[in-house]
DNA sequence: CGGTTTTGACCCGCGC
DNA sequence: GCGCGGGTCAAAACCG
C-alpha cells in the first residue's frame, strides 16, 4: 500500500495540475486553428456557404470530441482527486494511530516511571515490568560514510572527550586528529526523553513486537531495573538478570525468562567512522572494554550519562574485517529528555524497532516482511531498511541488519557478516547520508570541523549538531534534511530550503527508482520524524 | 577537584 | 562440573 500511496501522489498530483491548463490550451487552439482555415481556403461565397456548413458541422464535431475529451479529463481528475484523498485520509488516519499509540505508551511508561523509582534494587523486575518478554531483539543499522581510515584503534587517550564538557557533547567525537574526519550525528531516541519511543512504533501489532518493542523503547526489566537503582551494585544485580538469578527466581522461571529475554534487545548502528565512537548527540561515559573473540578490536562499553540513573548502554566495535567500520549497539532506553542530536536517530532506530517487531523474526523479513503492516513506521522500516537489511533468528536474536557503508552507486550489495553473525545488505548510501546526517556532538568546541565534510560520492551532507547550546538547529536541519528529500522527491513542496546538491538528489532518485519500498517507507518516514521532531521541539 | 578513562578482576550464562 | 566468553565493577590513573 504503502508504494501506492508514495509512487501515486507525485503523478497525480501531475495529472491534476496539467489537466486544467490543458484542457483550455487544447480548446483554444483548435479554435484558434479552425478558423483561419475557414477564411484563407474558400474563394466563392457559395462554396464558402457549402463549406462552411462542413466546417460548421466539423467544427461542432471538433467542438464536441473536445467536449467529450474534457469530460474524460474531468472524470480522470476526479478519480484522481478521489484516490489522492483517500490516500491522504489512509495515511493520516495511520499517522493519528501511530500517535495514539505513542501517546499511550508514553503514558505507561511515565506511570511506571513514577511509581519505580523507589523500588529497592534485590526486587526482581516489577510486575508491570513491560520489557520483561522481550526476545532476543537485535535491530542493526549501518549507516555509512567515507572510510576515512582504516585504523583500528579504539580510542585516543584524553583528547577525544576534549568536548565532551558541553553539555551534549559525546566524548567520541573530539579526537584531536579526527576532528578532520567525517562524524555522524546518531541519536538513540528510545524512551519517553526522546518523545518518541522505538517502542511505540509496533506495540500494537502483536504481542511479540510489543514485547521486542517496548525492550527497545521505554523499559526492559534491565531499564526499569536501573532506573530503580541507583548504586552500580544494584545496578549490576538488577540491571542483568545474569546476576541475581534467584531475586527472579522468586515467582518463577517465567520471570526469568522473560528477564533475561528483556536485557537483550538491541539496536546497533554499523557506520562508516573514523571516530573512536560514533557521536549520537548523547553523553557516554565507558564502563568498560573487553576483546571480544573473534574480532582484534577491542569492544568498548559505554553508559549513558546524560541522566544519572539512564539505563541505555551502548558498545561500540570496530568491524573485524573493516575496521573503518564501526558497529555500536545501543541497549536500553532512555528515561530523560535527549537533545535534539540524540533524537536524530529515533526514527531510524524506531523504523528498524518497527521492522523489527513488525517482521518477528524472519529472516527474509526485510521488504515484503514490513508491506502491508498496518503500521506507518513499520511499514517505513521495512521500506527503509528492507532492501538492506536481514532479520534472523541466528543465535535466538532476530536480527535486522542494515549496512550503508557501501558507495551510493551500489545500492544493494551484498555485506558480509557482521561480529554479531547476521548478514547484511548494503542500503543505499543517499539514504544513509540524508537520514543520519553528519555533524559533531561537540560542535561548540569544535564548530567548524563538524560540517565542512562531504561525502566525495554523495557531495553534500546535511548534519546537526549535538551541542545542547543550539538546541533547535539540529531539528531544523533535520527537518530540512527531510522535507529537501521529500521535495526532491516529489512528495512535498519542499521549496525554499537550502540547497541539496544534485548528486544527493539523484542518488535519492536513483535509490528510490530502484526500490519503490524505499520511496514509501521513506514518505512515512519523514512524516513520522517530522512530527516527532515537533514534539520534541515542544519540549524543550 | 570532579569527571572520565583505563584495566584487571569478578560474576554469570552457556556449551561441552 | 569445568572452562570459555561476555558483561560489569571499581580502584587507580588521567585530564581539564
């Protein structure tokens, strides 16, 4: 449905605004042609009254034809006008559910805020703990840019948290040397904070999205356990089930199970990243590294320090075989506001929750997994990441891989598999440049380094930044991004914002050309952001 | 001095 | 039961 609604509006739209200025363009002219022939082709009066009659006669069969063509025009334009507005009503009326069920799950989810808080740590997760019957849920995005280099080097020493002071300021982004290299402006908007909860986005599908879901979104047993807590050791008890098998154990394996199922829903984000770590807009504070088997590079462990007692964790890895490849997995959700940087990747994460959720866990999920949900974002998932992405079951975690590493002029090839064990497609890089756009977390240390990159294939990348200090600018690039793309494509009159280069606009032509699930998902998309991005603008 | 990073140790789940 | 590997802790070091 959702390629119908994309692909038909731009035509229609066409049809309609051509068909009234031609219609009197085709009257005119053959009137305005009709009549010098009457007078320059007959000499005699006689023959002219003869003739005349004929032309008469032709003129009003013309006249008519002409008629009947407009007729035709008419109806066309109506049952265009007709289909038009039942596509708008289906979409709003899609739009108005998804927002219901935002609504709802942000209200859940602030009821049980209020009443955890207090829940002493050795308490297994609380009866309402919703994240409890989370699968095993890996949602993976790769969101590609230059490879700049291809060391493997987890971090620099000091420096790269040079900026981390202001306020938003992902300590991953400063790394003196790196200032020089391209940064994505990634943002986990799970949770409330962000105005818009992964979560929501299938929780109303089936029971198994919703419980991947709401892992994602708002509370696991491991968030609601940490938000409970806020010694580490409770934390640690709490937080995994790994822990305090017996403090679940209480009521039953059920708890457990579902417990431990909680803790490992995940959204990771493979890009492109010559940064230790990948700016989210978020503020991280590592906990941890470990060498993992399998991979040289050493896998850092990061928490999320915007808000004391955030429960979202995030690891980041260098890719074995690329190591310009960066992986970071996102775990948890957050319970505070995000800046508007860390927002950014809401709708991505939320898009790949959805497709997730909505696709259970097929592997073949992808595209025709996400068509024909009955959600807007999950539909836009599967259109977004469907030609990218793999979900599998592999390792008793669905997966959904997404890669937009890859150059622009291959939109799907083929990745290899990732440290995780899912295999991945590549996405269309315009779709990686012009949804996550680059920018620095630290823009305020670093203003000038965080936007003069561009990809050399893609030519123009749209960023926002991750500085609280500018709070709406990143939204408002954002939203540009988004309505430049979507005017680029014919979806919206996104006139009079900043320029996107041509090679971007050809790129996304291209990519959606070849995908029309990318086109629609990427409509439903933009909507959904665009609208989240409001709210989140109303918050602050 | 406060916050962050480093890094070895510890805990736990899982497979054999 | 044992070993392996992943994830986390926490003290020390580091940095602005």
């Amino acid at each position: 449905m959702e390629v119908a609604v994309v692909e038909g509006p731009p035509p229609q739209v066409m049809k309609e605004e051509n068909r009234p200025d031609a219609k009197p363009e085709i009257a005119a002219s053959m009137v305005g042609t009709a009549l010098p022939i009457v007078f320059e082709s007959f000499p005699s009066s006689t023959q002219r009254d003869a003739a005349g009659k004929k032309r008469e006669e032709q003129e009003q069969r013309r006249l008519e034809a002409a008629r009947a063509e407009m007729g035709e025009v008419r109806e066309e334009n109506e049952r265009l006008k007709s289909t038009l507005s039942r596509i708008v009503s289906q979409y709003q009326s899609l739009q108005m559910h998804f927002l219901d069920v935002v609504k709802v799950h942000e209200q859940a989810s602030a009821a049980k805020a209020e009443k955890l808080p207090v829940a002493p740590a050795p308490a297994p997760p609380p009866p309402a703990t919703t994240g409890t019957d989370d699968p095993d849920d890996l949602v993976s995005l790769s969101l590609g840019t230059r490879a700049n280099s291809g060391g493997g080097a987890p971090r620099r020493k000091g420096h790269e948290r040079s900026a981390s002071s202001s306020g938003t300021a992902d300590e991953m982004t400063t790394a003196g040397a790196d200032d020089e290299g391209h940064r994505l402006s990634l943002g986990l908007g799970f949770g409330r904070g962000s105005g818009l909860p992964a979560s929501t986005v299938a929780t109303d599908d089936d029971k198994a999205s919703h419980a991947s879901v709401r892992n994602l979104s708002s509370d696991s047993s491991g968030s609601a356990d940490y938000n409970d807590n806020a010694k580490p050791a409770d934390l640690a008890a709490a937080g995994t089930a790994r822990k305090s098998p017996s403090a679940g154990a209480g009521d039953g394996s059920a708890d457990d199970e579902v417990q431990q199922q909680a803790k490992k829903a995940r959204v990771s984000v493979r890009v492109k990243c010559d940064t230790p770590t990948m700016p989210d807009g978020c503020q991280w504070r590592k906990y941890g590294q470990k060498i993992s088997k399998g991979n040289p590079c050493p896998r850092a462990y990061y928490r999320c320090t915007v808000a004391p007692q955030c429960p979202v964790r995030k690891q980041v890895q260098r890719c074995a075989e690329d190591t310009s490849i960066l992986i970071t997995t996102y775990e948890g959700a957050h319970n505070h506001p995000l800046p508007p940087a860390a927002t950014a990747m809401a709708s991505t994460t939320s898009a790949a929750a959805a497709m997730l959720t909505s696709g259970s866990t097929s592997s073949a999920a992808s595209a025709s997994l996400v068509h024909g949900h009955h959600h807007p974002l999950a539909a836009a998932a599967a259109g977004l990441f469907g030609p990218t992405t793999m979900v599998s079951t592999a390792a008793s975690c669905p997966t959904i891989t997404l890669d937009l590493t890859s150059p622009a002029t291959a939109p799907h090839t083929l990745m290899h598999s990732s440290p995780y064990g899912f295999e991945s497609k590549a996405v269309p890089a315009a779709w990686s440049s012009g949804y996550l756009a680059y920018g620095g977390a630290s823009a305020g240390a670093h203003p000038s380094s965080y936007y003069a990159k561009s990809s050399p294939a893609l030519g123009h990348h749209q960023l926002f930044g991750g500085n609280l200090s500018a709070p709406s600018r990143p939204e408002q690039m954002y939203a540009q991004s988004y309505l430049q793309r979507a005017s680029s494509l014919g979806l919206g009159g996104g006139g009079g914002h900043g320029a996107v280069a041509p090679a971007v606009t050809d790129t996304l032509a291209k990519a959606i050309t070849s995908d029309p699930s990318f086109q629609s998902a990427l409509a439903a998309a933009i909507t959904s952001v665009m609208g989240r991005g409001g709210a989140a603008a109303a918050h602050k």
